[in-house]
C-alpha cells in the first residue's frame, strides 16, 4: 500500500482507520454494517450472502382523466411524431395490467412467429380514450374493443403474396377495391381480405382472434387485429389522427 492507510467507503460515510486492526475490526462487525446501512439506505437489508435492494411499490398507471389531461397538455407544445411515440407506440396500455399487456403481446407474438416489440395495443385501449375524429376522446369502455397492430415486412408480405395468388386464380370479393387502397398505405386490414370461406389465411386470423377474445384472460373486450408492413405506415397514420387533435384544439378545424 506505499505506506498510505486504505480509505473504507460506506454509503454516505468514509473513513480513514488509524490502525489495520481497526478496519479489520469493523469489517468483520455484521451489527457495525447493519447499523450503518440502516442509517444510510433504510430500504437496504443485509443478508448472509449480500444485499437485497427492496424499493417502494409505484403505481404508474393513470386514470382516464389524467392520460386525457396529459395528452391534450402535451398537445400544444410537442411535434407530432414526438405524440404519438410517447403516447401510442411506447408505454403502458390503458386496458390492461403490466402482467396482461405482456402476456397479450407474447401470445400474439408465438401465434405469427414475431417479437413482443412488433405487437401493439392502439385506440382507446391504448391510451384510455379514442382520437378517430367521429369519436375523439371518448373513454374507453366495457363495449370497446382491444385493437392490436402487428408490424412484420415478412408476414406483411406473406399475406400480399397469398392474396395476390388468390385473385390471380381469377377470383374477387367485395373488399378487393378497399384492400387495394390500404394496401398502398401498407396496412392489411382483415375485414378488407378475401372471405374466409374460401380464403386460408382469412379463416385462421380470424379463428385466432375470435379464441383470444372468448379466453376472457383480457377483460370482457372484443380483441382484433391489423397488419402493418413496417413501424414508418403505423406511425404515420397515427400522426394524422393526432395532427387532427392539434388542429382541433387550436381551432383549425
């Protein structure tokens, strides 16, 4: 030690020991180190192998009045992308728990080979009220519906190809114009795919979603599903709902 005495740092306190024997004392004094982190980190426990940090419990989740009151005061002051990523496509989902929101996101993401990440709540589940124009801060209810979005290019495509052969064969369906021009928006809507009498795919998207619904592990809520090609076409329409609520606070429209 070049002659120098060790300096013992505890939480929030150090010392310089006159002897070796000092330091030693103390550190082999287990009441000394509870004394210590009790006086420094109440919430600290020592235990017989280390330390276990406990930390108060935090409730997160806000009421309907208080995410409402949020987003309209972040309205005024934020650019729209900054909105809908703070609000829409990052954070806790308004209808479920923590625990319920995760399990949701990984049975989804098992059912079509995705990550959590690429599983989301969105509308008034999500943020505890609707901002679709027609309805615009409406709270959400024991009528509403759960509406997830699933971003995956690769299953995105799986789907543009399976339909593109179907119509290929000659077929067509009522949806078709619609399905086109979302489509060009990169959204697959499945109300807007070919019926599932006669189309696969259709048939097992919706045979999923009609047993996560009656699984009742969610709430009493109708669950549905939309497929977008990447997060750009999800953020993007999000953008014009929330543009129009800017708007409409400051009277534009």
């Amino acid at each position: 030690m070049n002659g120098h005495k060790p300096l013992v740092f505890w939480p929030g306190h150090a010392t310089v020991p006159k002897k070796r024997g000092d330091l030693k004392a103390q550190s082999n004094s287990k009441e000394w180190i509870r004394l210590r982190l009790k006086s420094s980190f109440p919430l600290w426990k020592p235990t017989s192998i280390g330390l276990n940090v406990s930390f108060p419990s935090i409730n997160v989740h806000m009421t309907f009045e208080e995410k409402l009151a949020a987003f309209r005061n972040d309205l005024a002051g934020s650019e729209v992308h900054q909105l809908v990523q703070k609000h829409i496509t990052f954070g806790d989902c308004f209808a479920l728990s923590q625990d319920q929101y995760f399990e949701l996101k990984s049975v989804v993401g098992q059912k079509f080979n995705l990550h959590t990440s690429q599983v989301l709540v969105v509308g008034s589940a999500k943020l505890g009220f609707s901002i679709v124009p027609d309805k615009r801060y409406r709270a959400f209810g024991e009528t509403s519906d759960i509406d997830l979005v699933l971003c995956s290019s690769e299953l995105f495509d799986m789907f543009w190809q399976a339909v593109f052969s179907y119509w290929a064969r000659g077929e067509t369906w009522d949806g078709l114009g619609d399905f086109r021009r979302y489509l060009f928006r990169g959204w697959m809507r499945p109300d807007k795919l070919p019926p599932a009498k006669s189309f696969e795919r259709s048939q097992q998207w919706w045979d999923f979603f009609r047993e996560l619904t009656a699984s009742g592990k969610f709430g009493p809520y109708k669950i549905s599903g939309a497929l977008y090609k990447s997060w750009d076409f999800l953020e993007v329409y999000q953008e014009k709902c929330v543009r129009d609520c800017q708007l409409a606070e400051t009277g534009g429209i």
